[in-house]
C-alpha cells in the first residue's frame, strides 16, 4: 500500500505544477493582488491626481468671481417678503439654482419669467428671510428725479449659450474663488466700485467690458448705471 504521505506530496507537486509554482511557493491571495493591482495605478501618473492649482497672484477681483449665462425658468413671489422674488434658473448645471431677488418693485412676474440674465454663481448661499439662495442676478440701476430708481437685467446677447462663463475683455481668463473665499475676502464688494454700464450700454468692470463668446453683455438702455 502506498505511503500517504508520498500520495500527497505527489498531489501537491501536480498542482503547483499546473498553477506554475515553484515548490513550496505560496499562492497568492485576493488581497495581494489587490494591493498589487492598487500599487501599479498609484505608479501610474495620469491616474494620480493633480493638486488644484493656485489663482496668479496678481489676478484681478473681477476675475476671482464667476458670472454664468442663465435663464429664470421659474419664479414667484416670496411668501414672507413683499421685495423679493423667489426663482428658479438654469445656468448649465446638473440642477436649476434658487436665487431670491429684490426685484418686485421693478418687474411683473410675465416679465422677469423667460429673462436671459447673468448670475453671479460662486457666492456663499445665504438665507434670504427662510429661502436659501445661491447666488444673485446681475442688474443696472440709475437713480430717478422723483427719488425711485429705474433698474435693468444685464443681459447676454441671444448667441450666448446657457452656462457659458462670463471673460472680461483684456484680462485673463477668470479663476473663480469658492464661495467662502469670496465672502472672507469680500471680493463682490471690492468689485462694485468698478462695476457699471458705459455709455453704449455694455457692462464693464473698470473699463473691461463683460464678454461673452457671442458678444458684450449689455443694459436695454441704461448709461453709466451702477452694476449689482
């Protein structure tokens, strides 16, 4: 009768013989190959991911805000809040943004529904009396002799594509901050100052005008009014 000692180790020589193991080689394990297969993607450049790069230092405020192409595709009147309009706009992202407006005293609900405007869309949302809103629209105002003022949308021309980011004409490429950067700064106010129609109507920021890949974003009618 044969030895049993020798039936297995004849056995086990089959198999690693089969597997193409040296003898007394250890299979591998699930876990190594995983380590294994983990180890060669963290090898692999284009895989590993590259660290956000920094703003230039000498960018200018206008260029650290983002001003998206949008279109109010909802609105209605804030329920607590006699000023504000509360709205709904597309500007090319996964989902509408909800922005609260002081705009009630100046547009009817037909006319601000369908408007193609600009959105200031890295702000830090805020809590506009229990609505949360994230983001403002861009507008122009002018004061009146009677002490009101007349205010207009600054809009893109009709060829802008919704979502498209606002440049400024003979400044570099805009690199937005986040919300809470741009709030600790306090980037928007620094901006206002420099904010305003020319005398063609066209946005600019210190004489940099508002461009879009259609063309300048511009008032109805509204000179040397003061942007916000």
């Amino acid at each position: 009768m044969a030895d049993p000692k020798e039936l297995l180790d004849k056995a086990i020589a089959d198999l690693e013989a089969r597997l193409g193991l040296q003898p007394g080689q250890n299979v591998p394990t699930e876990n190594k190959k995983k380590q294994n297969s983990k180890k060669n993607k963290n090898n692999n450049p284009k895989q590993q991911k590259q660290p956000p790069k920094a703003p230039p230092e000498d960018q200018p405020d206008i260029c650290k805000l983002e001003f998206k192409v949008g279109v109010i595709t909802k609105v209605w009147n804030h329920p607590n809040a006699d000023k504000l309009y509360c709205e709904e706009i597309d500007i090319g992202e996964d989902s509408v943004r909800q922005i609260a407006s002081g705009l009630r005293p100046h547009f009817s609900l037909d006319e601000m529904m369908g408007q193609r405007l600009l959105v200031v869309s890295n702000l830090k949302a805020k809590n506009l009396v229990k609505f949360k809103s994230h983001g403002m629209v861009l507008c122009a105002a002018e004061p009146l002799d009677d002490g009101t003022e007349k205010v207009e949308f600054v809009e893109p021309p009709e060829g802008a594509p919704i979502g498209e980011v606002v440049t400024f004409e003979g400044l570099p490429k805009p690199f937005p901050l986040s919300g809470a950067q741009v709030e600790k700064k306090k980037v928007f106010a620094a901006c206002m100052t420099g904010m305003k129609s020319n005398d063609d109507c066209v946005a600019v920021w210190e004489g940099h005008a508002f461009m879009t890949t259609a063309g300048p974003c511009k008032t109805k009618t509204i000179k040397n009014g003061v942007l916000r």
